[in-house]
C-alpha cells in the first residue's frame, strides 16, 4: 500500500473515530485498530508487531481526540471538571493495575465478559423508554472508588477505551444522556494518559518512526482529523434528543461487544 493510501486511510479513520467519540464520548478505538491493522498488514508488517502498533498509536491518538470533546461538551454544560477529580484517580489506578497484571490474567476472559455486556446493554439503550437509572445519582464513597476502577480496569483488559463503561455507569445512575456523554469524553483522557505512557516505554521501537509501540508517522495521520471531527461530533450532540443519542449508543455497544468477543473467543 502506497504513502498516500496510508495518509488517506488513517485520516478516514481519524475522522469516523472522533466523530463518535464528541458524539457519544466513547474512543473510537473500535475504528481506528482494524484500520490501522489492515494498513499495516497490508504494507508486509508481521502480524504480531502490527497489533500491538495499532493498538498502542489508537490509544495516543484518543488522548488529543478525548480533551476537545471534553471541551466542547463542557462549553455545552454537559461536562465538569469535578468528575475528573473525583472519579479520575479511581479510573487512572485501575489502568495502571490492568497493565500491570495484564500478563499474568487471562485477559480473554474478562474481554469476553466485557463484549457480553456490552450486547445486554445494547438493548437497554436501544428502548430508553421502557429502562429506568437504577439509581438516582452516580456511586459517591467506596462505591465510587471501586466503579473507578472497574472502568479502568475493563477498558485496558477489552482495549474499548473508559467511555463506554462511564456512558453506561452514568447513565444507569440517573445522569441525562448528554451529561453521561461529557464525562465519558472525560474518561477518555484519564485513561488514555497512564496507557500512553506505558504503550510508550513498554516495547522497544522497531521502525524508526516508533517510540515503544506508538508509531509516530500513523498517529499524525489519526490524531489531527480525529481531533477535529471530535469537536464537530460534540457539537452535533448537542442539536441530537437524548433518546436519538442513546439509540446510537446502542448501536455502538452492539458493533463493539460483537467485535470484542469474537476477537477474545479466536
């Protein structure tokens, strides 16, 4: 595959990424890693080195993505800087602990039970109407602390990113559907940071474009396009009812737990 062809595939894929992650809060790395995979395989890149690439240059490409949408739902009244503090060193530690014991845990398994829920809660979100929250506001306390790191912790084990598990947790809490997605958004940077810098320092670069498994080159094809349509994303959120927006969430719940399990079950 030629340069351009590259250059033009990482930046479609950019741009469908932050579309979904200013509309819905969730990364996008559901987009971006088989991209980027296919793009990598395709130019002779051994299989084995390429996922871990894609994987790794998808999490450093969320991070820039992950603050615009922030921002903008912030500036819309739909995200605050308090949940960052409050749920942000819960999230932070349970990414570092994945990472941390990712090697000795069967990460298939709880990447298949994190596809599973997913499915189920597809279908809550596809009929708002007919679920309530099952509780009227988010967990404060111990509970805080613990969901913190459940989030942390599945997202590194599935590689979906923190905003799909806050989308769902916030919005099981009472949070309209639009404030679920703000804070989603930030999540999407406490955990991307930790996996960074570790996605940075935990290989040795092969390409001289690389730093550990992060490409370089592929990220500035990603991340500036993502950057953007996450601000174009965030708001067009903002024009879309909470019922629509919930309908679409739910569509991205079904397309990532099928892709999820079915990766952990090869």
């Amino acid at each position: 595959m030629s340069t351009f062809w590259l250059i033009l595939l990482g930046a479609m894929a950019g741009t469908g990424a932050g579309l979904l992650a200013g509309l819905i809060g969730i990364g996008g790395g559901i987009v971006v890693v088989p991209v980027v995979y296919y793009g990598l395989t395709s130019s002779g890149i051994p299989i084995d080195q390429a996922v871990h690439v894609a994987v790794a240059t998808s999490l450093a490409a969320i991070l820039p993505a992950s603050i615009v949408s922030f921002v903008a739902h912030w500036r819309s009244g739909n995200a605050d800087i308090g949940f960052l503090r409050q749920w942000g060193p819960g999230i932070a530690i349970g990414v570092v602990a994945a990472q941390l014991t990712a090697p000795y845990v069967d990460g298939r398994l709880l990447a298949a039970l994190f596809g599973f829920l997913c499915l189920v809660f597809a279908i809550r979100f596809a009929f708002p109407q007919r679920f309530k929250p099952l509780v009227e506001r988010p967990p404060g306390g111990r509970f805080r602390t613990v969901a913190g790191l459940g989030i942390g912790a599945f997202s590194v084990f599935a590689g979906a990113g923190g905003g799909i598990l806050t989308n769902i947790v916030m919005t099981l809490s009472g949070l309209p559907m639009h404030k679920s997605i703000g804070r989603a958004a930030a999540a999407g940077i406490v955990v991307s940071i930790p996996a960074t810098i570790v996605a940075a320092m935990a290989t040795k670069a092969i390409q001289p474009t690389q730093i550990g498994s992060i490409d370089c080159a592929i990220w500035a094809c990603i991340a500036p396009a993502q950057a953007i349509a996450a601000w174009f994303g965030a708001g067009l959120a903002a024009k879309i009812s909470a019922d629509h927006l919930s309908r679409i969430f739910a569509v991205a719940l079904a397309i990532s737990g099928f892709a999820i399990v079915h990766s952990a079950l090869r």
